[in-house]
C-alpha cells in the first residue's frame, strides 16, 4: 500500500518519525522508524528528494510518499521442502540452497522458503535469535544466488557465528560471470553500499546512509566478452558483490536488477554461486571449510560462453 502525506504548517519543524505516526493511522514511531531504514520513505516535492533518513526534520509544503508493506505472516510453519545438506551436526547445519529458493518468509513469500524446509528438518531444534520468521538464520543469500548458508541450532552456536561475521572471520567466496573483461587478474573493491536514493528495492555505492564495503576478486577465467571470478567478501553488504561489480564496469551475468541482463541466454537470475564456507565451530573450536559444487546452471553458462 502506498501513502502520499502533505505537510501541513502545525508539523512544520517535527521529526520525520513523529510526522509519520501521526498522520498514520495504527502506526507506530518504532514502526515508522522502521520504515525510514528499509527505504520506505521518499520525499517527492522539496529541494532534498529521495529516500528520507530517521533523524529528517519535516518542512511545510513537502510531500513524502510512503509504502507500507503487506503484513507479515506471524509464525513460519514446517513444509516438507527437501534440502541439499552439505554439514550438520548438533550445533550447526550447512545447506546447499537452490537458485529460486527464498531465504527466509516475508512480504510476497509467506511460505515456501527455506526457513520452512529448516523447521521440516530440524523441528524445535534451531536458534531462537532470528525470531519466528528467521529462526536460525545467520546471514542470507538472494533468492537468485545459489550455494552455501549457514544455520545455527541454537542460541549458542548463533552468537558465535554471528560474532565471527561481524569480526569479518567467518569466510564467504563465491564465484560469478560478469559480463565484459576485468582490467586486472586480481583486485579489491572498496567502496560504501547502501539504498539506492530514488529506488528503495535496489542498492547502490553511495556516501548517503551508506555502510563500509570490500569485496576482493579474482579471474579464473576469461572469455569472449565475460570473465568467470571468484569473489571473497570482506563484508556482508545487501547485494554487494553484486552492486560491486556493477560499479566497477562488470555486472554479474543474468543480473536484471544491476545491468548484467543479456537476451542471448535465458538465465532465471544472476550467474552467482556461494561456492565456499569456513568458519570456527562454535563448540569445537575446530575450523570447518565447506564446498558446493558449481550448479548445473552455471556450468552450462560456462560451456555456451566458452563456445563464443
């Protein structure tokens, strides 16, 4: 559903939140300060368009137009959804996800998601800090990258996952197609990823409500007009090797969303695997490193392209 809320003169000088609950009925300021961070908010008539930032203040006159998204469900519930489980113990599991399979419910994607696989499988027995709806979840893939994901089974195994993501020790590589040739056989990308300032759905390199980003490559490939890398994140951005590559001149191939589309092959999505994880168990203190074998998907990519 989507708002369009004037100012008018008596909210002249209020905090973007306080505005938003309101002139809204049923919304929160927690609720609309929730909204600001996902990017719901854009300003529409004033001399600072584009997405609206939690700590605004409002003016007379300006226009916000705002998206409230269709209500989650409450609880995700177990479906009979098979799983490619590359790890498991008590602790942990480590599944290989499919391209087209859907992390975790949300607006959209109520059922049908590898949460609910997870809850099939595991029953009671995942961790409880990613709340109903991301119960285990430590960190995501997009729907329309394949490969590794990590979950936890319990509160304890959680923090210390989460824990080395944020230290930036829990090691993630990927490998991909982008389109066209990659200037240098190796190299690191650094540069900030954040919202896109007119388009809420997509992310962007932007100094604007942005986050530090680094994702290093390398090519182990090369072909007539695309170049197969492997890609290592230093960081764990929304879309970031995506948006990285993007930025440097070099799409990932299939990439509809960030400029990597091409009519010759009929890709349902980007050609991005998550291939490698390595990570210290939890319990064990032990380093585990796991493997996904590239999709079929993405080798055939690998022979047309080869063919040119």
């Amino acid at each position: 559903m989507k708002l369009t809320i004037d100012v008018m003169p008596d909210a002249n000088g209020q905090r973007i939140d306080v505005f938003l609950s309101e002139n809204i009925e049923d919304l929160t300021r927690s609720a609309a300060t929730r909204l600001l961070e996902s990017g719901c908010v854009i300003a529409v008539s004033s001399a600072k368009t584009g997405i609206v930032s939690k700590s605004r203040k409002v003016a007379e006159g300006e226009r916000y137009e705002v998206e409230i998204p269709d209500a989650e469900p409450t609880e995700a519930l177990p479906e009979d959804i098979p799983l490619d489980i590359v790890f498991e113990d008590d602790d942990v599991i480590v599944v290989n996800k499919p391209r087209g399979l859907v992390v975790h419910p949300a607006p959209g994607h109520p059922d049908g998601t590898l949460v609910n696989a997870l809850l099939h499988h595991c029953g009671a027995s995942l961790s409880g800090i990613g709340g109903v709806l991301r119960p285990g979840i430590v960190h995501r893939i997009d729907r329309d990258t394949s490969g590794l994901l990590i979950v936890a089974k319990n509160d304890f195994a959680h923090q210390s996952l989460a824990a080395q993501l944020a230290e930036h020790t829990l090691s993630r590589v990927y490998e991909c197609v982008v389109r066209g040739s990659l200037p240098e056989d190796s190299g690191t990308i650094t540069a900030p990823v954040g919202r896109h300032p007119v388009d809420r759905k997509k992310m962007a390199v932007t100094d604007k409500n942005s986050r530090h980003a680094v994702t290093h490559y390398e090519v182990l490939g090369r072909y007539a007009g695309f170049t197969h890398a492997r890609c290592r994140l230093e960081t764990g951005r929304t879309h970031q090797i995506r948006v990285h590559m993007a930025h440097i001149g070099h799409p990932v191939l299939g990439d509809e969303v960030y400029g990597g589309r091409d009519s010759r092959f009929k890709l349902q999505g980007q050609c991005l695997h998550a291939r490698e994880l390595r990570f210290v168990h939890p319990r064990r203190g032990s380093e585990i490193c796991v493997l996904a074998d590239l999709p079929p998907y993405f080798t055939e990519i690998l022979s047309k392209i080869g063919r040119n």
